[in-house]
RNA sequence: GGGAGUGUGCCCGAGUGGCUAAAGGGGACGGGCUGUAAACCCGUUGGCUAUGCCUACCAUGGUUCGAAUCCAUGCGCUCCCA
C-alpha cells in the first residue's frame, strides 16, 4: 500500500469533510485494507454524474487496495431517503426496485471494479429484523436528535409532513454500517447526518465507529440545484454521447470547474493549471468546456464517440447546420380536400410539442423548420410536397426526415 | 376528542360576484445575439384542422341573469389544545 501521506492526498482531493480525518490516519496506519462504504438507493433507473461523483471517490480507494462494499438500499428504498426532501417520496413497488437495482449496478461498473467490489443487498439483514429488533434499534435515538436535522425541522417550521416511517430511514443506514463492519462511509454532503447516525450507532455497539467522507454537491445544468432526475437537469451516465456532450456544454461558465474535479478523470494536478490558466484569461472559457465535454463522453464511450460527439455539436449549435444522422420518421401524408396536410398535428403526433397548439405557437414563432429554413407564421396547414422525403426541424435540437408511409 | 386554518394553471402566488383562459414571479420552450444548449435581450406558456368552440381555480350539490370568488356537505393537508 501507499505511504498514508500519498493516500490522503488523493482521500482528500475534492472532498468536503472528513469526520473525524485523525480516526482515518490511524486506521490507514494499521496497513490492512479498510471497508469503504456506499449505500445508494434504487430509487430511479438511472444514474446520473452527480451518483458517479461518490462512485469515482470509491474507485479511488479501490484503487489503493481497499475493500469497497457497494450497498443495494432495497429495504431503505422502500422508506426513500428523506435527505434534502421538501416532501415524502412516493413509494415504490419492489418490482420497481428491483428493476432499477439491476440497471444501477450495470452503470455503477462503469466507474468501480467488479472483481473487487463487495455487492450487498441490505435486505439481506434489514428484513431479518422483527418489531422486537426494530424497537431496540430505535431506542438508541432521541426524538429531538432526529428533529434536528435540517431538512425535518424545515418541513416541521413550513408545516409540511412528516411520515413516521421517514424517521427511521437515518437508523437503517446506520444498520447497514453496523452489518458490514465499515471503516469509512461516504456520500454526499447532505448524507452527513445519516452518516453520523451511522457513528452513532456502532458506537453505542461497542464497535470503532466509522469514518464519514462527505463530497460536495453536484450542481444540475442549470447551475442552480443539485442534479437530479426531479428537476430534469441531470446528465445520465447512458445518455447518448451528443446529448452527454451538449449537456455539458450547456452548464454554465462558473460550475466548469466543480465539474472537472468532480465529475471528470482529470487529475488534481491539471485541474489546478487550467483554475489557474482561466483566470489568468490565459485558456478560453470554451475550449475548456468542450475540453471538459469530451473528456466526460470518453469516460463512459469512447474517444472516438466523443470526437464525433463534438463534430455533431459543432455542426447543429454553431454552424446551423442539420446533423449527419438525422432520424427518418414515417408520417401519414394523405393530403385533405383542400390538398394540404394539418402540419401542427404531425409535428404533435412524432412528439415534437406536446400538443397541436403548441406545434402552431412554435411555427408562429419561427421555430419550425424545413431544410433549415423557417416557415411564415399561421402555416399551419401546408402542402406535402413541401414536407417529403425533407428535414423538418423543430427548435435547435429536433430533427425528423419525413416519408410518407407506402400505401 | 375539541378548536383554528388552508386547497388556484408545471411550481410559487395574486384574485373575494361580471372587464378572468385567470395579475406577478420561477421554470420550461421558441427567437435574436454569441465562445456554448453560458450570459444578455425579446416572445410564448389549457385543448381543439380555430377570427369560433370546448374544458378549467380539490369534489359534489346549492344561491344567482352571472361564481375561482357566496352557502352546504364531503375529501386532502397543516397548526394549536387534549
């Protein structure tokens, strides 16, 4: 193993707290490979870069040799996490559960090791627990110490609920430290009081309590809250590449470099020269960006993908031009009486706009495109031969060649 | 168990009998500009083959020529007391 020295560098890089950081060194010092933690819920299909960043934390410390034990919360999924919810989640069925539980793994293998990752299911100890062990473990916690945390006692001040069963998600993920006998848990910055819950308890177990790794919240695309799939500002670990791309295009100039040593393979040493480059106003804010574009497609396709990734980018956003592979999509073009067809009502039915008026305020406002070229306001009702076998074009990112369907 | 509140469009939030498809903000989308799907500026934001028609302010019923607005009952949520 590396000297301590050289593991805490690379423990700490990027990291927000570190509780307590001396109980660390001392557990490094003993020389044998600690169990690292991280629990995640299945509670949505897919992952996004703000799970990879926690993801990328334990990659690190596989990579110095260390047990990583990856936590499937199929029980706790079935309370939801309350951390930073303004409001109880809606609950999940266990089919849902298990179906997500299977494509998060799949995504999490992209950043972690398989061959050395211990993969555990806390079902596995969770339901083993009657109302007599349910009990005892809840007897280790105080009403009052629970109430404290930040997101209950906002939703208690703001009059929102606050289910009974959401209390106990925080005693849960303290089992799950207890069950696996963990050294370190990490998780995100909001994580902290769960994972302090999870000191807590080992403590009061006659255990060595663990150590909690915080990491610093990801912002979404919008640069404003924290990525998530509720807020439809996420960037999915299995986006298509030109959608990973332009989504990271898309963040704003501030958050590039929370993004290069969050989210990115960068290492610390060349995020520094770039933070210092850029304000310097040595490195342009967009060769940075796309930089950092291409270097998160790489991560989880390739090179090559992302190179093409840009092209297409480049193509669409800069030179207003239709991209390469644009996707042929069957239409019924019987025209009516009147020889036209009822253009609005096409663009709503191959999902376009959500409904035909929308389709008709987008025309009108010059969003509606065919080979590139805007229609006139109120052309609502238009000639097929205008449209077959054409590209239509619907904003900046939607494209269609229309053919009509073989009668 | 008793009492007090509250429920509006994607979200927040005004509106307390007609001028309300419903102010304002956020978000989202579209356009312009550009170094980007940044920033900034402008526009749109219930549905419908559409100068009109239909559906909408928790639900049902009522008062009224006319209700998001008044009344009744129900449902949801919250707080206080026990």
């Amino acid at each position: 193993m590396l000297p301590i020295k050289e593991q805490l560098k690379v423990i700490k890089s990027g990291v927000d707290g570190l509780i307590p950081e001396k109980l660390l060194i001392e557990k490094l010092g003993r020389n044998t490979p600690l169990r690292v933690k991280l629990g995640v819920d299945p509670t949505a299909p897919d992952l996004h870069l703000g799970h990879a960043v926690p993801l990328r934390k334990m990659r690190q410390f596989q990579d110095m040799g260390h047990q990583i034990v990856l936590i499937i919360g199929d029980a706790t999924a079935l309370i939801g996490d309350p951390s930073g919810r303004n409001a109880t989640r809606p609950p999940l069925t266990k089919d849902q559960i298990e179906e997500n539980a299977q494509t998060y793994v799949e995504q999490a293998f992209k950043i972690l090791d398989p061959e050395r990752t211990e993969l555990r299911w806390n079902s596995e100890w969770i339901y083993d627990l009657d109302l007599a062990g349910l009990l005892s473990l809840a007897s280790n916690f105080t009403v009052a110490r629970i109430l404290e945390r930040d997101d209950f006692s906002k939703r208690y001040h703001n009059q929102q609920p606050i289910a009974l069963h959401e209390f106990l998600y925080p005693l849960m993920q303290a089992y799950d430290s207890v069950m696996i006998h963990a050294d370190v848990e990490m998780g995100g910055s909001d994580q902290l009081f769960n994972l302090l819950a999870g000191r807590e308890l080992m403590e009061k177990m006659q255990m060595e309590p663990q150590v909690c790794l915080t990491l610093p919240l990801l912002e979404g695309t919008d640069g404003i809250q924290k990525m998530s799939k509720s807020y439809g500002n996420y960037i999915g670990l299995t986006d298509a590449p030109e959608e990973m791309f332009g989504k990271v295009m898309s963040i704003p100039d501030e958050l590039m470099l929370k993004y290069y040593r969050l989210a990115s393979t960068e290492d610390v040493d060349t995020i520094d020269k770039i933070e210092q480059g850029l304000a310097e106003d040595r490195l342009h804010p967009n060769k940075i960006k796309r930089a950092l574009a291409r270097n998160i497609v790489t991560a989880y396709y390739t090179e090559d993908v992302a190179m093409f990734a840009e092209e297409q980018f480049d193509r669409v956003f800069k030179s207003h031009d239709i991209p390469d592979d644009v996707e042929e999509v069957v239409c019924d073009l019987t025209p009516n009486d009147e020889g036209t067809i009822y253009l609005a009502a096409l663009i709503h039915s191959i999902g376009f706009a959500s409904s035909a008026a929308e389709a008709r305020r987008l025309i009108d406002g010059g969003g509606v495109k065919i080979d590139g070229n805007a229609l006139p306001e109120k052309s609502y009702h238009i000639d097929p031969e205008t449209i077959t076998n054409h590209v239509l074009q619907v904003g900046k990112r939607k494209f269609a060649r229309i053919t009509g369907a073989h009668n």
